[in-house]
C-alpha cells in the first residue's frame, strides 16, 4: 500500500502485525478463530468489493456493526478504513428506524453496511456483509493500492448527547492514530494481551478500542452479552482474557455475582492485567468493590470523543485518590480557565481546556456558540476540573450542571460523592429540579442498596453538605443511561417532575 506516514496510519499499523505474526490469533468469536492473516485478506477483499461498488475515498459509509457477527464488523471497519472511506456508526435503533435515511442524508453518506436488509430505511442503498470475505477457501484478492490515508476521514464521531442534541465531527487517520498513542503503561495494550470490549461495537469508542488491539498485535476476544454475570466471569476465566475495556456500568453487571468474589480471600479475575475503566466516574465505592472482588488492577481513563483519551490513573495513583481522574497524557495540553476564558491560579477549579494533535478540528454542521469551543487549537470541554501540584485532574462536573440554589453553586459531583459510600445507596445522581424561586432546586436519583428511607438520606445529606444538600429523593430500580453508560440527568429531573405531580 502506498501511504504517506506509516506514524500517521492506522492501517500500516495493522498490517505490519499481520505480516510480523500472520498466524497468530487477531479475533476469537465464540468458536470462530480469525489469525492475523485471514483478517488482513478478508479486509482487502471487503474493501476491493467497496470499491468495485462505486464507493470512494472520502465517501461517509453508515454502518450498523452493533447487529454484526463481531467478526464481519471488525473486517467491514478494518475495509472501510483501507479504502479511505469514513464510517458513521449507526446504533441498531437507528439503522432499524426512520432516523437511519436522516442521519445519512445529514452526513451526505453514500449508502448504509448491515448484516440484513434494515426494516425501514427507504430510498437508502444498503450494501450487505458477505461470509465470502472470510472464507478460508475463497480466491486471494489482488494487492490492494489503497489512497494516503493521513488527512481523509476515518470516522465520523458524535457526543453523547447528555446536555443535548448530539454534536458531530470528523476524525481523520492521523488523528486516530495519535490517540492510540495515549496508552501508557500499565494501559498500554501489549502482543500477548487477550482484549475484551465490553461495549461492543455499537459506537465509536469500541470501534477505536478494537483498533487498538488489532494495531499492538493483541487478540480481541468476544464476551457474548449474558444477563447473567457470573457467565461472563467464566467466558473471561476461559479466554484468558488479560485487559478489559469497561464502564462503571459493566464494573456493577460483574459485581452482580454471587461468585464473583463475596467471601472469597482474593479477587475472582486474578489473571487480568488490566481493568482499564472509563466512560462516566467510578466511584470511590464502586473502585473498592472492583479491587476487592473482581482485581486490584483498576486503572480509570477519562475522555472525550472530540480529543480521546485525556488522563489515566493507575492502580497506584487510585489508591492515594480513588476520586482522581489521572495525569495528563502524553502529547496532551490542559489548562484551566474562568468564565471570561482567562488562566485561573493555581489550586482553583476552572473549566478545562486541552489541545492535542489527535483533537478534531470542529464541529459539523455547528452553531455560533459551539463553534466557539475552538479557539486558536485549543478546545472547551465544558468540564469543571482541578489540577493539583502532581498534575493530577479531579472532575467536578460540567460547567452547564453546576446549580445556582439561591445564589450557591453547587456541583453535581459533590453530591454524588457524599451519598456513594451511603449503606443504602448502590448508585446514585445528583441532577437540579427547576424552581421560579430557588431557581435549581439540588436533588439525587437512587438505586437502593437496603431500605428506601428518604428521611435517613436527607438527614445525612444535610450533615455532609449543609446548604448544598439535596432536597428531594428519587427512587428508581434502574438509572437511565446512555449507549456509552452516562447518566440522563434531564431524563431524572423529568421523572421527579411527575413523581411530584402524582
């Protein structure tokens, strides 16, 4: 292939681990077993097809790889990318509705990847995964001269949409391959790690994940989603899964076991290298419980799609401050600023702002106020955060959640963290009811561990916090998150909303 920087290309990445160990495991697929080889030939006659069909270099290709076998989603992502065609990762509710046709239109994206004909997508072209790609027997497809690859979109990404409508933005190769550089030991994916992506495939972050094995010449293993945790202990037992992706979310499915450790004298994954959690915070709580019962290597990384990895904490670091997002990573530029946008001094919280070669370079299709988060290379996370003398960043929460009780700031993140380590609490968030008087009235949304005592929590809000206590309960039986596991704190304050109407 004929590239312009083998640094700036995640495909040369790739291939030079297919032709160093071309039989060595790349994925495993419950009894499937693709070798570095097999993947590397069936990505070339995918991306060959792609072409043949009328798909070029710089065309955005929506793609369902959620509903996909994981194999066919991974040779489709590695094809896409050789051929330097951008994907828009659609999620199976999107590929499956009338949203499909919009979103592609939106991104003038040429045609929709699947498994099966979508139930409802009409007037989109739709190109399906063939199993002849990967046939063992099939005819070797020539050698492919793909574009330069440095400055065309790899994928395009959006935001989580948890403070509203999601935003959107093109990633290039180069970008993409500078973020996978962001992993420094003991997060650092090495040749002889099994890696398993508890979050599939279904948007980008296991999208980049999975690339990120396959570039370090590690095996990605596919856990099955199981209702039943204590299955999946076993699938990674059985593995020998060594390095997980996970979020706080998946860390409580797995503590959901009764035999993922309770009673037991060490932790039930001994074998595992990494735990390497992100997403949303992990609670001090929530980490004890993982070291405890599940492996004392936790490692915590905080991110945002529109730069990627931004810190990471090791087990070490996690211990002295199990609140902690972690060091800067390398090639990462943060400081922190004040509302007018000026340095604020140091041991001050401030919203912070990064700069990074692997940071996007804006918004799609954006609006005056979110095109202003671009300034002069550097970007506005909307996150409140405090830099201590290590350099260490502790979150405290985004800038647009901070509530204004009667003229008191207050910080969702402070809440939460005065009620995790509650007996009563399993999971809890803090989110603001609106009020003509007292304008964010501060409240908690809980999962309960024992009783629902609302007088108890109250009480023990007031103690902790004073003024800034929440003044309102909100039992649920499950939190409401996003496909990336992050709270709906507007989705909470619409239910409290009707709780009190009823």
């Amino acid at each position: 292939m004929t590239h312009s920087a083998p640094s700036d290309d995640l495909i040369d990445l790739f291939l030079a681990w297919a032709e160093r160990i071309p039989h060595a495991p790349a994925v495993i697929d419950g009894g499937e077993l693709l070798s570095y080889r097999a993947l590397e030939v069936a990505s070339r006659r995918a991306a060959a097809d792609f072409i043949a069909a009328g798909w070029r270099p710089g065309d955005v290709v929506g793609a369902a790889f959620g509903a996909m076998r994981f194999a066919d989603a991974v040779v489709a992502i590695l094809a896409l990318a050789r051929a330097g065609i951008g994907q828009l990762s659609l999620s199976n509710h999107e590929a499956a509705s009338d949203e499909a046709a919009a979103l592609l239109a939106r991104f003038g994206a040429v045609g929709l990847l699947a498994a099966s004909p979508p139930a409802a997508a009409p007037g989109v072209a739709v190109r399906l995964i063939d199993p002849a790609w990967r046939a063992a027997d099939g005819p070797m497809p020539p050698a492919f001269n793909g574009p330069a690859l440095r400055d065309l979109c790899f994928a395009i990404g959006r935001s989580s949409g948890t403070t509203g409508v999601p935003k959107a933005f093109a990633i290039t190769h180069a970008q993409e391959a500078f973020r996978m550089s962001q992993h420094v030991p003991p997060t650092q994916i090495l040749p002889e790690d099994r890696v398993a992506i508890l979050s599939g495939l279904g948007f980008l972050t296991g999208i980049s994940y999975s690339l990120r094995a396959l570039c370090g010449g590690a095996t990605l293993v596919v856990l099955k989603a199981n209702p039943d945790p204590a299955t999946m202990l076993r699938l990674i037992d059985h593995y020998g899964v060594s390095f997980i992706y996970a979020s706080p979310v998946h860390v409580r499915g797995l503590l959901g076991s009764p035999t993922s450790g309770e009673g037991a004298e060490a932790p039930r994954l001994p074998r595992l290298r990494v735990l390497r959690v992100s997403g949303s915070a992990l609670s001090p709580a929530l980490l004890a419980e993982a070291r405890a019962r599940l492996t004392p290597a936790v490692n915590v990384a905080y991110g945002i799609n529109e730069v990627g990895v931004v810190t990471g904490a090791s087990p070490e670091i996690l211990v002295r401050h199990p609140n902690v997002a972690g060091l800067l990573g390398p090639g990462i530029q943060g400081e922190l600023r004040n509302a007018a946008g000026q340095p604020v001094p140091p041991g001050q919280p401030g919203k912070l702002w990064l700069r990074s070669a692997g940071m996007v370079a804006g918004y799609l299709q954006s609006t005056e106020a979110e095109a202003a988060r671009f300034q002069d290379g550097w970007f506005d996370t909307g996150d409140v955060a405090e830099i201590n003398a290590e350099g260490l960043v502790f979150l405290r929460g985004r800038a647009d959640e901070l509530m204004n009780f009667d003229g008191i700031l207050v910080a969702p993140r402070d809440i939460e963290a005065a009620f995790e380590d509650h007996p009563l609490v399993a999971e809890v968030v803090a989110f603001a009811m609106p009020s003509q008087v007292r304008q964010d009235v501060p409240c908690i949304a809980v999962v309960a561990r024992g009783p629902k005592e609302t007088d108890v929590l109250l009480a023990h809000g007031r103690q902790k916090l004073g003024l800034k206590a929440p003044r309102m309960v909100l039992w649920l039986n499950e939190m409401p998150r996003n496909s990336a596991g992050k709270e709906l704190r507007r989705e909470l304050a619409a239910r409290a909303g009707q709780a009190r109407r009823h």
